[in-house]
C-alpha cells in the first residue's frame, strides 16, 4: 500500500527539529573583489529568513510500517537538496545527546567542499532563526574575507555561556566563517572532531575545533541567540548601536506585536527591514522639555514616551519583560548586558506606541506608531489625546555604524493627537539631555 503523508511547514520543522538539523547553510555569494570599502554586495534589497521551508538541507522522512514509501510534499522553491556524510565512524559519547550533533558540524567542511564559485563567507544558523540578509552582508564587509575570521556572538545568558564558552558563537545566533578560514578548517575537521565525542553541541565541535586552530571570535552583537523566553520587547527596545543581523528561539517567545501571530509579527517588523535595515531597532532618545516628557524611539518597532526627565544612561539597559531560558526554581536570570525592572504595574510603565506603517522616498523615511492600549491609566494632560507618532529619519547609512555614534532627535513643538519627531545627526558637541 502506498501511503502519503502531506506535511505542513510546521509539521516539517518539527521534523528538523527530531533529527537535530539545527544548521541552516546560508552561503553568501559576493561580487568579485573591488577596492571599494563595501564590496560585500546583498543579493537584493528584500532581506530573507531562515526558515525550514528554504533549507538547503532536508532530513530523511519518518518511513510508514512495514517500509512503505513515504512522500514529503514542499513548496516550489526549495533550493538543491544535499545529502550529508557518513558520520559512523564518529564517536559520540555525550549521554542522551543526539548523534546529529556530528553530522550537522560537518556541514561546515561539506560547504566547503562543495567548491561553489564566487564565496567570500559562509554563514550558518538554525531553521528557527531570521537572518537580517542586507545587515549580515554589511556587517561582514567590514572584515577582509582572505583572512581567517570567526564572526558571531554567545548567549544572552550568563548561566548558557559559563556551560558552554563565553568565547563561542553559539549556533542559533548564527555565525561566520571567512571563506579563507572555511578551506582550513574544512582540511583538519574530521580529524579534530574524532577528540570532541564528549560534547553536546554542533556549534561546540566548530568551536573547539577552531580554537585548535588559533582562531578567536570576532565578536558582533547584532547576532542574537536570544536566550530568553516570553516576551523580548525589553531586548527589542534597547538594541546595541549595532545593526540587527539575527534573531534566533522563534518559538520560545511571545508575539513581537500585540494582535498578532508570532509569523505576522515578523513579517511586520519586516515592513520596515525593506525599507531601512541599517536602521532597524536602533534607539534614539529626545526630550520635550516644556511638558517634561522623555521619547525613546526603536525605530521600526516601537516609541515610549515616559513622564519627567529619565536620563540617556537609565534608558540604555534592557527592560527585563522576559524570563529566563532555562525554567526552574533555581535558575537565576544573569545575563549579559544591564537591565532595569519592568514596572508590574502597567500604569508605572512608559506609554507605549507600535509601529503601523513605514514609507520612503528620496532616501526619507516615514514611520507611524499608533498607541497601544494601556487600560484606564492616568496620563499627564500633554500626552493624554495623544493617538500616534509620526517619526522622520533619513536613510542610515552604514558607514555611520563602522564608528557608531547614536543619533539624536527633536520633538514637534506642539501636539495633541499626533506627535512629530525627527531623527538627525547629533551636533559635534550636542548632547542627548533635556536642557534644564
């Protein structure tokens, strides 16, 4: 009897997930060598997710009883299919850990040998993780792809880096390798990968296997592993001056958007990926003075507006609206960079505004953020209409993110459905404070 199984995207990322092919290949094709500083060119300006719909790499189907043939049905556009090594006679001795572990870190030198034209970087990352493709491209521009790098980021856990390594990129995030560095790495894996049976990860075999190597991270923050469960508005606000090139954990966390499924969620924050990636998430803070209000912009995500003057080093680290990864009693939630508490009291918390629409044109860019409810709380008389906000911000450009300096912002002199802000330079010696 011949038996077909129609598969739905998610019912083939659960499968993935069973088999533990956690690496995407993304190889990143790139125009010949140029004098020019950005020679890196994306192939469009509409960046792509990782997604296991578009995996280079599909796992074997789950066979019916009795050995009866078995069909996976996929969308029109999925790329050639790629069959892994042999990885038998590979020890693996980590308990209750998957053998998949192997098969997917020789993806690395299987890329490689493939031998494809034209590769400058090859880039690896999870079925569950976005890639931000135009940011990726620019922020390995700005590394010399003939040298040996490995770019990427660990974990936004303290507890996840200590277990593995604060020096590695943890795979989810998405990592690296220099062309360069891939044709070395690609002669020595096998042999090196025959010491590491003990270990749980993929990401750790590279890992260890390049620091054999000599080579170290190169460490870029816009790759996020995003270690945390629930909702990452916190992280989402307060960005590193650095362009967003991963998230990673779709699953694990809530909606992006209020009103939305977490697939819409993404789509729509790649309204404004399309329009300026460059830009995406970075946080810029003005002041209105006279009504003292303090504006924390995350452009294409999301404005705050808080009552009185909250100083530029307050707002900086990330609101904790998250809980940690790892669930339990005893886990303690450290992380890797500053953070604030999350007001319990939504009426504590600043007044929140979504992004609903963004439009350019002359390298000009609109973004409108309508309010989000926030119940029966008393506001201050200013802000109390107060509907949506218009933001107006040129283009960045990412050269201004090689030397980032964070920009600054000016508030419309006066308001009461709709507030203007616009987005510029800061002044050689202009400072981001409320003049007092």
């Amino acid at each position: 009897m011949l038996k077909f199984i129609k598969l739905s995207p998610s019912r083939i990322k659960d499968l993935l997930l069973i088999v533990s092919l956690s690496i995407s290949l993304f190889l990143v094709f790139l125009h010949p060598q140029t004098p020019l500083p950005l020679a890196v060119t994306a192939p469009s300006r509409s960046p792509r997710a990782a997604t296991t719909s578009c995996s280079p790499l599909l796992p074997q189907p789950a066979l019916s009883p009795a050995g009866a043939p078995t069909f996976a049905f996929v969308g029109p556009n999925l790329p050639p299919v790629v069959v892994s090594g042999d990885t038998r006679s590979f020890p693996y001795t980590f308990k209750s850990g998957l053998r998949s572990a192997i098969r997917v870190a020789r993806v690395v030198k299987e890329a490689v040998d493939r031998n494809e034209k034209g590769i400058r970087w090859f880039v690896f990352g999870d079925d569950d993780t976005v890639f931000v493709v135009d940011n990726l491209v620019k922020v390995l521009s700005k590394y010399d792809h003939d040298k040996l790098y490995y770019v990427g980021s660990n974990s936004e856990s303290y507890e996840q880096n200590l277990k593995y390594s604060f020096d590695m990129a943890f795979g989810g995030g998405g990592f690296a390798i220099s062309y360069s560095l891939g044709k070395v790495l690609a002669r020595v894996l096998d042999s090196c990968l025959m010491r590491y049976a003990h270990l749980y990860r993929s990401d750790s075999r590279i890992w260890s296997c390049l620091v054999e190597l000599g080579v170290g991270l190169t460490h870029e923050p816009g790759f996020h592993q995003v270690d945390v469960r629930g909702s990452i508005f916190g992280m989402l606000t307060a960005h590193p001056l650095s362009p967003l090139v991963s998230l990673h954990h779709l699953d694990a966390m809530d909606p992006i958007f209020p009103n939305m499924d977490r697939t819409r969620a993404l789509e729509h924050l790649f309204k404004a990926v399309k329009v300026d990636s460059s830009r995406i998430l970075q946080q810029t803070v003005c002041y209105d003075h006279f009504n003292s209000l303090t504006v924390s912009v995350a452009w294409g995500y999301a404005v705050q507006i808080y009552e009185g003057n909250q100083l530029l080093p307050d707002l900086l680290p990330v609101q904790k609206t998250f809980s940690p990864w790892k669930r339990g009693a005893r886990v303690e939630d450290h992380f890797m960079f500053n953070t604030r508490e999350y007001p319990r009291n939504s009426c504590q918390r600043p007044l929140v505004f979504f992004l609903k629409s963004v439009a350019s044109n002359k390298n000009v860019v609109w973004s409108n953020y309508t309010r989000h409810s926030d119940g029966k709380c008393l506001r201050p008389d200013a802000i109390k209409s107060l509907k949506e906000v218009k933001v107006v911000s040129p283009e960045l450009d990412i050269e201004q993110m090689m030397a980032p300096r964070r920009q600054c912002c000016e508030i419309s002199s006066s308001y009461d459905e709709s507030m203007i802000i616009n987005i510029k330079n800061c002044g050689v010696d202009e400072l981001i404070s409320m003049d007092v």
